[in-house]
C-alpha cells in the first residue's frame, strides 16, 4: 500500500540526512511521543464525555436556558469528565446530580491535557500513528531503501513547563518535522519533506493520536466509585446564541374577519438539539447580569454570534430592528394597544392547532417537542392560527413644525426639508385587530393579505389578550388631508419670569380632510403642535404632555431629525409645553371636514 503525499517540494542542494551511529537505540525512545513506550500522561476522551441537550428555553434576545442530562461514566475516584464547557451568564451556572442515591460535591473546570485520537490526513500522520511498522520509503533524490518507523523527536508538555518562563500557560506536546527510522545502516534522522512516497508492508492504522489542552468540567460525586459505573448527571445554564423570530401572516377577509397564523424562526448558534423539548417564551425576561460571563466558562469574551444576536441599537439600521423591534419591547409598545374592554374569549377549537401553549408567571410560552437542530441551522414552525374580529380605519397623524422664530436658524436647505415633510400630511389605512384569543400577540413582521393576495407588510405590535392594535396597510392616497397654520397675534411682554419679558405668539390651524373613496370611512386625526393649545373644534380632545414622563408627543415615539439643528434654550420647557388634538369623524364618500384649532407660545 503506497502513500504520496499531494505536493512534492523540491529540495535545495541535495542534503543526505545526517546518521546517527552515536546514540543507542533505546536513548533515542525516549525522545518519541507519538506512538512511543512512554507518552505523557493524558486523560482519553470517549463519546459519553457529552451530555446530550435535553430541554432549552429560547427567548426573542438571543439568550436561551439549556438543560443538558444523561448518563456518563464514573472513574474509580467518583470523577465524571464532561468534554463540554458552556460560556453561561454569570450566577445562571447549576451542575447537577440526578440519582437520588448520589450527591455532587464539586465541579472543576480546568484546562487539561487529553489525547484524541483522529483520521490520518498526512503523511506524517500516517508515520506517527504506525510507529514500529515496517515500510518501503523513496526519497525526493530518488533514493529507496527498507525501514522500521521509530516515531519523531518531540518536546513534552513537562519540558516545555520546565524551559519556558514562569507561569506561562501550557503547551501541548511539539513534535518534530523529523522522522526516525530504523534501517540496515542504523537509525537515520530524515525530514518530512524529502519524502517522497512510502510503501507499507503490511496495512497501516489508519488514525493517530494526538495530544492537546481542552476546557473540561469534572463532576465529583459522593456514593459512585468503581470500573463501569455511571450516573445520571446534568447542567443548566443560560447563554446567548439561540433565539427565536416570530412572524405572522394576516390574511383578511373583507367581511371584519382576520385569519391569523403566527410562525417561529429559531436560530441555533449554540449546540446540537437532537429530539429536544423547546420552549418558545414571549415576554420580558430581565437577565441582570448578561454581559458577565461565569467564571466556570474559563472564557475571556463570548463566541461571535451572527448579526441576529447583536445588540446594535446605537447604531440604528437593520440590527437594531433585530434587536429591539422584534425583540420582547412590551413596555415600549403597550401604549399602543387599544383598550377594548369586553371580556377574554378562549382560543377556537378549530383555529387552536399549533404545539402546546401556556402562561408561565409573567411569560406566555409555546412548548415544542423532538426538535432537531444542528448548530449553524435554522428552522421554522408554525405555532398558532386564530381568527380574530377586525375593523378598517384611517389615521392622520400630523407633527408637529418649529416656531416661525426658531425656522428663522435654520438654512435655505433645512427650510426646503422642513417644507417637504410638513406641508404635506398622509391619511394611513390600518385594520384594527382584537385579540380576544387567551395568548398576547407578539412584536413581529405580519405579512398581510387580503383573501390570499398580498397586500402589504407591516409591524405587529404587542397585543395583551382582550386589547385592540393596528396593524398598517398602505397610505390612503384617496383620502386628502390639507394643513393650514397662520400666525394670528404677537403680544409683547405677556408674562415675565426671573426678571425677563416674553412675548405670546398665537397661531390658528386648520386640517381639511376630503374623502374621494366610494365608502364611508372613520377617521382618527392627530394633531401635534409645540406650545400651548388653547382651543380645539368638532370635538377635539386637547391633552398636554408631561414631555419627563411620557413620549406620546412624539409622532413615531422619536424626536424628528430637525430637532438638533438647534439649541433650544433653557427657559422653553419653563414656559411652553408640547400640545396634542384628537378628532374621531366619520366621512361619507365625496365629503369634506374641517377641524380648527389655535395654539400659542412664549419667546423673547
């Protein structure tokens, strides 16, 4: 059976190896590791050095709860040797012992020495794992002869601790690009590299064992010694790298029914499921400590996760909308769910189908069983499908614009800007979902569909059982809305606050709304305005903000990009507030309505 290796290098100057007559044969073993007499002490791993993951816990973060059991081996002193260190949240670390008969004592992570044994890819490898083997070898000059493989020069982990400086790490074994061989001559020291093919005489093993540092967990049990024992044992733990997306599809029927089907992404950049339970958690764990890793991981910094597990929300983009978006944002989005207010129906019997869900505390949970899913896969299963009442409405949400005396700061450019974006405010056609199903819907991309045509998609927002939200379809390009502000009145020294006179500013606004579609439709207007609202027609509902306490003045919850493009000085928030208007009213086709307002504030 011959061996050649792929590329041949051609060597220098021809150089005869250099012959050993000197030193006995029994010298040089002592300087072999790779199939030697008398390698360095290692422990040997097998395959029941890895507990199987049994159940794990995915929350939409990224972050999981793993539980991994299963029977291992027992070594004489009660050691159970785990070939798996997880890089868990600190504090979120628990080994345990399962036999009842058992106790666990301890638990060492420790780097240690192992030998692993592999498949042969090299020629020398294939040297190193048939030590004492006789071969035919041919050498790059053509040079062919008989030999005994004797094994290669090597420095021991114990050489390299006693020559390197003081408290260096460990060091796995270093062995020689030299090979030893016995031949008619003597023991001959030749280089791996003026190999040029070797022939052995009689079937080669095909592996070779290796020597090297691996981050192991020992498991010290009271109640479990001797050769064939074994003991159920487990870890749990929580660490990022699993998460789930969810998405929906909504597909209405025209009639003010919605059917609703809720599906899961999970992303496994962890470990291996084979046949594991998985419990898919909507909700807002609060995991203190996330960004510290347990000491017991014996890791500096966590693994390099994809950009779906990345926390990127300074920076904004797409990751940040993995982040957060579909992330478990309860707090940030129950202000805008509906207060339905009728009473919590079950989920139909022909809408439930799906894996089996429940309440957990303050987290609802959808539990899946026999999942199998290797790590770097991802997988999709549904989850839910209900049907659920809904209603079309419109909205017409119209920010608010800078005073005329802060506009005067700004460039021809910032003005153009501003112009575009206020002067011409959209109508939104939304459907208005009532989840009176007994699970809250959950933030997610909803693909949207009208009797299984595409219409849009939009945002799910987090949806309590027994509340309403909306759900955005498309601008209603056939619903106009026309805004109209003009500055009514200046009044010098109107009031005076710390030895300083300011001017009043009154304004007067007006929204006309004209419906050019062939139904009736309602609409809900917003109207935004920096200052004081003092009067509001047709009904209007006027509310001033507490702009510490709450950011329902900000249209799209943020502040507008014009903003920083002035310093606003210290006395505005003194003096002036952050106004908003709502109007409910119902248009018939062809028809027009207007709503009038007036609003102030103070400058000097």
């Amino acid at each position: 059976m011959t061996y050649t290796p792929a590329l041949n290098p051609v060597p220098s100057p021809a150089i005869r190896p250099f012959q050993i007559w000197a030193l006995g044969l029994a010298s040089l073993l002592t300087l072999v590791v790779s199939g030697s007499a008398a390698p360095a002490p290692a422990t040997v791993l097998t395959g029941a050095s890895r507990l199987p993951i049994k159940e794990v816990t995915v929350f939409k973060d990224g972050h999981a709860f793993v539980v991994h059991q299963g029977r291992a081996a027992v070594d004489a002193a009660g050691l159970v040797t785990l070939d798996a260190l997880p890089a868990p949240v600190i504090g979120t670390f628990w080994p345990y012992v399962a036999d009842k008969q058992l106790k666990l004592a301890s638990v060492e992570a420790a780097q240690r020495q192992v030998a692993v044994e592999r498949t042969s890819l090299t020629v020398a490898e294939l040297l190193a794992g048939n030590v004492g083997q006789e071969v035919s070898l041919t050498e790059t000059n053509g040079q062919r002869y008989p030999a005994t493989i004797l094994g290669f020069p090597t420095r021991t982990t114990e050489e390299l601790a006693r020559t390197s400086p003081p408290n260096s790490p460990p060091q796995p074994p270093v062995r020689s690009q030299l090979v030893l061989l016995k031949t008619q001559e003597g023991t001959k020291i030749l280089p791996l590299d003026h190999i040029q093919d070797v022939t052995f005489l009689k079937k080669p093993a095909p592996t070779v064992t290796d020597q090297e540092f691996r981050n192991l967990l020992t498991l010290k049990l009271e109640g479990a010694r001797g050769a064939g024992k074994t003991a159920e044992v487990g870890l749990m733990y929580l660490q990022k790298g699993l998460r789930w997306i969810p998405s929906y599809k909504v597909d209405l029927d025209g009639h003010g029914k919605a059917a609703i089907q809720l599906q899961g992404t999970l992303i496994n950049e962890l470990a291996d499921l084979e046949g594991a339970a998985v419990h898919l958690v909507i909700g807002v764990p609060t995991f203190q400590f996330k960004d510290t890793l347990d000491p017991m991981s014996l890791q500096q910094v966590a693994a390099q996760l994809s950009q779906y597990f990345q926390n990127d929300a300074a920076r904004g983009g797409r990751a940040s909308l993995l982040a957060n978006n579909y992330g478990n944002a309860i707090m940030s989005q129950s202000a805008r769910m509906g207060d339905y207010q009728g009473a919590v129906e079950a989920v139909p019997a022909d809408a439930g189908e799906g894996p089996a869900a429940g309440r957990n505390e303050d987290l609802f949970v959808f539990s899946l069983r026999d999942i199998t899913l290797r790590k770097g896969a991802r997988l999709v299963v549904p989850l839910a499908s209900v049907t659920v009442a809904y209603e079309d409405i419109f909205t017409a949400e119209v920010a608010f614009a800078p005073p005329q005396d802060v506009l005067r700061n700004f460039n021809n450019q910032q003005q153009l800007e501003l112009s575009r974006l206020l002067n011409a405010p959209k109508a939104m056609h939304k459907v208005r979902l009532s989840n009176k199903t007994s699970y809250p819907f959950t933030t997610a991309p909803a693909l949207i569909l009208r009797e299984g045509r595409v219409l849009a998609q939009g945002m799910m927002t987090y949806t309590a059982p027994g509340a309403t939200s909306d759900l955005g379809l498309t601008t209603a390009v056939d619903i106009q809305v026309r805004k109209k502000d003009n500055e009514t009145k200046r009044t010098p020294g109107a009031v005076r606050v710390g030895g300083a006179d300011y001017l009043r500013v009154d304004l007067a606004g007006n929204l006309k709304l004209t419906n050019h579609r062939a139904t009736k439709v309602t609409l809900e207007v917003v109207r935004h305005v920096l200052g004081n609202v003092t009067t509001a027609d047709s009904d209007g509902q006027v509310a001033m903000s507490n702009t510490m306490e709450s950011s329902d003045f900000l249209p799209g919850g943020d502040y507008p990009n014009w903003w920083g493009w002035y310093s606003w000085p210290y006395w505005w928030h003194h003096l002036n507030g952050m106004g908003r208007i709502t109007w409910a009213v119902t248009l018939e086709p062809g028809k027009s309505v207007d709503l009038n307002y007036t609003w102030h504030y103070f400058w000097r």
